[in-house]
C-alpha cells in the first residue's frame, strides 16, 4: 500500500496543474474580441519581459537587441518567407517584406550576423517557444485559441492589416 501524505498529493497536483494554467492563460491573455488573424506575439513563459513594444520586436527581428534585460539571450524564431503571416508580421513590424529584407541579411551575414531561425508551421513555433529558454515567435490570434500552449505569454498583440 502506497502512503502519501496530503502535502505531497498537493505539490503534485500543483506541478500538473501549472502547464494547463499556463497553456489557457496565453489565450485568455489575448484581448476579448481579438480578432482570429491578428497577430499574436508569443514569448516563453521564462522571459522577464511581461510586454513588448514594437519597437523592441523590431530590435529584436533585425538583431539588433540580442539578449532580454537580466542578461538571457533572445531566440527569435520566423515562419518561412512564403508564409503570408510570415508577409504581414514583417510589413507590420518591420516595415519590409522578407524579400526586401533579404538584402539587409546578406549584409550582415558578412558581418557574422544570421537572421532569426525559421520554423515550418505556427505549431512548431508554439512548440519551439515553449520549449526554449529566451524564445520569441508570432502565430495568429486563432492558432493560439485553438493550441494548447503550455510555457507560452503573449507579449503583443498585433491587430490585422
């Protein structure tokens, strides 16, 4: 017969219960009546920061702010360059497409700069996100309602364009 004692049951219940907190948090963190294809800007749930604005998303896009403050690094993650969230993410925050963009990576690449890693599908950035330390990704507002996303805080939300 297996004893447990009613502290320790709880401390259990506790860890198992924080992942779905988290992963129905980031949903009902997006503003009520945001739409479906606005952009939601998602960071790990161990990020310092609580919010970004979007001048510190374009830091961070363009490489140019590589560490969160307390000194962790920033893992930015896009979706391929076809991808039309990929499109409406740098338009809106960027202020280029990914092919103008793909000159000012070039450039830097020759200074031992690369870009932000890329990532097939919004679910493996969510995986991504929530998997690593410092990470930083974009899914629309309705991938992240329908995903269960355990270690995942919206950052910002940008509405559609």
């Amino acid at each position: 017969m297996v004893r447990l004692r009613v502290r320790d049951l709880l401390t259990a219940l506790a860890a198992l219960a924080a992942p779905l907190a988290l992963a129905r948090g980031a949903a009902a963190q997006l503003p009520a009546g945001a739409a479906d294809s606005a952009i939601a800007v998602v960071a790990n749930a161990g990020v310092p920061a609580r919010a970004l604005s979007r001048a510190e998303l374009r830091r961070i896009y363009l490489m140019r702010q590589r560490y969160w403050r307390g000194g962790q690094r920033v893992e930015p993650v896009n979706l391929p360059a076809a991808s039309p969230l990929r499109s409406s993410f740098s338009r809106e925050v960027l202020g280029r497409s990914p092919r103008e963009l793909a000159s000012y990576w070039n450039d830097l690449y020759f200074h031992g700069t690369e870009p932000p890693s890329t990532l097939d599908s919004e679910q493996a950035v969510l995986l991504f996100v929530a998997r690593t330390s410092g990470a930083l990704g974009y899914v629309r507002a309705g991938t992240l309602r329908d995903a269960q996303a355990p270690g995942v805080r919206v950052v910002l939300v940008l509405p559609p364009s």
